[in-house]
C-alpha cells in the first residue's frame, strides 16, 4: 500500500507562534492540564463520512474534492482505499477513534445480503488496520436516511417492511460496531419526523421507533455490546420537524419509554443553534441529566438556518462546552468531527487543516476551561448567588422539609424590601474575556 498524502508528514505540536499551517498551535498531546495529559480529555474522532467521502456536491453543484484516492468509486477497491487513506490521516493527526455509517463503509448493494457481505470483508481489513495502528472505533450507526426507502422515516415509517429493513440494518450495524469495539451506537433520527401532522400520527411513530429502540438495546446486550446508546437530538433538516428535537425532548421521550438506563446524548453543536439553543445549553441539559455521553464536534452559521458542519473554530463555544464537560466529569464518548471542509478548500491538505483547526480550537477550549474552574470566581459567584438555601429557610426547602403554609407564614413576616442578588453578567463576561485573553 502506497502513501496516499504524500508530501503531509505527521503533524507535530509547535506552539502558537508557529507559522507552519502543517503544524498544531494548541493541541499537544501529552500537555498535563489538571494533571491529566491533554490527549486523555480529547479522545478525537474522524467522521468516516465527510472526511472520506464528502466530495463538496451540493445542490447546486458537483464535487469540487477528489476522494478516489486512486481507486474507481462505487467499488469495494474504493472502499478499501478509503481505509488506507483514513488510517493514513489518522496516524499523522493523532487521532485514535473513528466513527461511520454501514454504508460510509462500502458501496451499497441492491441486496441487502450483498450489503452485508461486503461489510464483513471491509470491516476484517479494518480490524488488521487497527490492531496494527491501535486506533479505535468511538461509535457505529446505521444509515437510515439516505434510502428512498427511508423517505417516510426508519422506525416511524408507515410501512412495516420498511421497518424490517430498518431492523436488518440495526442489526448489522450493531454487529458491526461490536466486532470493532465500538464504544457507542448512534442514532440520529434524520427522516424520523413529518412534513405535516395532516398525514401523521405521532404517538403511533413516536411508539414505533421506541419499540425498535428496545430491540436494538436487546439484541445489543445480546451480542456482548456493553457500551452506550445514543440519541443525536436534531430538531428539522431533512424532516420539517424531527422528533429529538433536543437534548429535553429526547430525554423526556427516553424516559416515557423506560429507554433512559441504556442511552445517552450525542450532541451535536449545529443542531444545537438549529434547535435555538447554544451548545453549551444543550451539554448542561444532558449532563444534569446524567446523559451527556458523546459529542459531534463542529459548528454552524448564526446567519445560515441548516447545518453547515464546519469545523470548530469558535473559542467561546469550545471553551464553554469544554467547560461542561470538565464540570461532568468527562465523557463516556468522545469528540467526533462531524464536520466537512468548505467546498473551496478541496485539497488534501485543506483535509488535514480543518482537522488542524478542529483539534488545536478543542485544545484551547480545554485549556481555558481549565483555567475557569481554577480561577474560580465564576464557580465561586454561582454558589454565593444560592446562598440563601445554605442554611435556615432555604436549607429547610432543599431537604424537602418545609410545607407551603410555613413558606407563607414565613414569608409574612417579611418585608417587601428583600431582594435577590444582582446576576453580575457583565462582571462575569468580564471575567471570562480576561482568562481569555490574558
Ligand atoms: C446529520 C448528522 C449525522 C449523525 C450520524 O446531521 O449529524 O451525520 O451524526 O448519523
Ligand atoms: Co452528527
């Protein structure tokens, strides 16, 4: 097998004030943050999809990349090329986990069988690769979406075939991600959704996909799969409106239906401003929940209403989502990119400078939200603000202890005077452009 980036060395860590764009500014692998190498808090993910296969086709155009890398597409040699070039990227980044679709892994076939014949054979040469390399698998899904078979939903389709296919291919994708030691299965409910409430009823979708849920939890258990489920919340985009809205919804739904103790979040930042809420609301919601689990690691475009998938550059945001995600404790996942080059940047190298950017923007993220919670006096103002609950009255209501009647009496002898402290916003932005910037 021949080098397919040639000319791309590994990438090493040189610092911010290097000019080399070959190189990373932040990231540096072994960097102690809170006395835990750097590496530990980013298990790093390439999305097989984008950066294998997304060519910049859009609507209005073709590709502008070659992704071939020197095979024919549509064949099983193309897929096995596309191994060798992901494993080649991934070792010059660093990178130790991936993430794919059954079908971002070979040419589907008209017979499902095929399909899975396929899969069986590109998914050995994948396993030599990674116990040759240790790069791991972070998580496997099946596509559901990209079928016109799928085109009234996977597990909310009207059709009950439909639904067997579906099935099949949670079956095999879950094989599949247990032969590679996937530490997660996905799903993201792209066409699980409507376009109008005229031709859908909702509580027989909405059981529908439940239903599926606990087969797909089943068989897994079944096979020796012992990590995590995750739901990837996305409120529209291909479905007008899609059921896991966000990360409330779809833990109000994985309640409802007593799917809660398998599954977690996959949060992705985009369908987070898709959703009208930051990322970081969308990891507070599951972490507080005791679901944050995976997250898909991009962006979107606050002018732009669909997802763009760009690649991380925003420090604000990383810094605050990685920020929650100290807070949580870590993940139980990883940082998957699930992001594409803009179509203008169509080179190899392009391939390997949005990875670039991606790691070394979570790498600042990560030192800066390390140096929040070791400054403390964001921390330190949210605790002070809820005082009042420490001890006396409050402390009585925290403890469950206090009926209505005595707040009310309580509260009579009160004066209207008493107020709640100020918020402090201002001071507080202050606070985090300081460590920002310093
Ligand atoms: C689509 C999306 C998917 C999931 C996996 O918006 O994010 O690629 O991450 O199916
Ligand atoms: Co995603």
């Amino acid at each position: 097998m021949s080098e397919i980036f040639k000319g791309i060395d590994t990438i090493k860590y040189e610092g911010p004030q290097s000019k080399n764009p070959l190189s990373f500014k932040f990231y540096d692998a072994e960097k102690l943050v809170m006395g835990k190498p750097m590496k530990d808090y980013l298990p790093f993910a390439m999305a097989w999809w984008h950066n294998l296969g997304a060519a910049g086709t859009d609507m209005f155009g073709r590709d502008t990349a070659d992704k071939s890398f020197g095979a024919e597409k549509g064949t099983m040699a193309h897929a096995k090329a596309k191994v060798d070039a992901g494993f080649e990227f991934m070792q010059k980044l660093g990178i130790e986990y991936f993430c794919f679709h059954d079908v971002d892994l070979v040419p589907e076939a008209d017979d499902i069988n095929e399909t899975n014949k396929r899969l069986d054979e590109i998914t050995d040469y994948i396993l030599e690769k990674m116990n040759a390399s240790g790069i791991k698998c972070l998580w496997g899904t099946a596509n559901m979406f990209s079928n016109p078979r799928f085109m009234n939903g996977a597990g909310s389709t009207n059709s009950a075939d439909v639904y067997c296919f579906a099935a099949a291919q949670i079956k095999k994708a879950l094989e599949l991600t247990v032969k590679l030691g996937g530490k997660g299965y996905v799903f993201w409910g792209g066409r699980e959704g409507y376009e109008t409430l005229l031709n859908t009823d909702v509580k027989f979708e909405q059981e529908n996909i439940a239903r599926l849920m606990h087969m797909a939890v089943d068989y897994g258990r079944k096979i020796g799969f012992t990590g995590d489920f995750y739901i990837e919340p996305k409120p529209k985009e291909p479905m007008k409106h899609q059921y896991d809205f966000d990360a409330a919804t779809a833990i109000g739904f994985l309640r409802q239906y007593g799917l809660d103790k398998d599954f977690k979040m996959n949060i992705e930042a985009n369908h987070a401003t898709l959703a009208g809420h930051t990322f970081q609301h969308e990891l507070r919601v599951s972490a507080i929940n005791g679901m944050l689990g995976s997250i898909d690691a991009n962006q979107g475009d606050y002018l732009l209403g669909w997802d763009t998938d760009e690649f991380p550059f925003d420090v604000y945001e990383a810094t605050m989502c990685m920020y929650e995600v100290l807070k949580a404790g870590g993940l139980t996942g990883g940082f998957n990119f699930d992001a594409k080059s803009r179509r203008p940047s169509n080179t190899y190298e392009d391939m390997f400078e949005s990875y670039i950017l991606g790691m070394d923007t979570f790498a600042l993220g990560l030192i800066k939200a390390a140096e929040i919670i070791e400054d403390g006096r964001i921390d330190g103002f949210v605790a002070q603000k809820y005082s009042s609950f420490n001890d006396g009255i409050g402390a009585k209501i925290v403890a469950g202890e206090a009926t209505l009647e005595e707040l009310a009496d309580y509260a009579h002898n009160l004066k209207n005077t008493t107020e709640p402290c100020s918020g402090k916003q201002e001071r507080l932005q202050g606070i985090l452009n300081s460590i920002l910037f310093k």
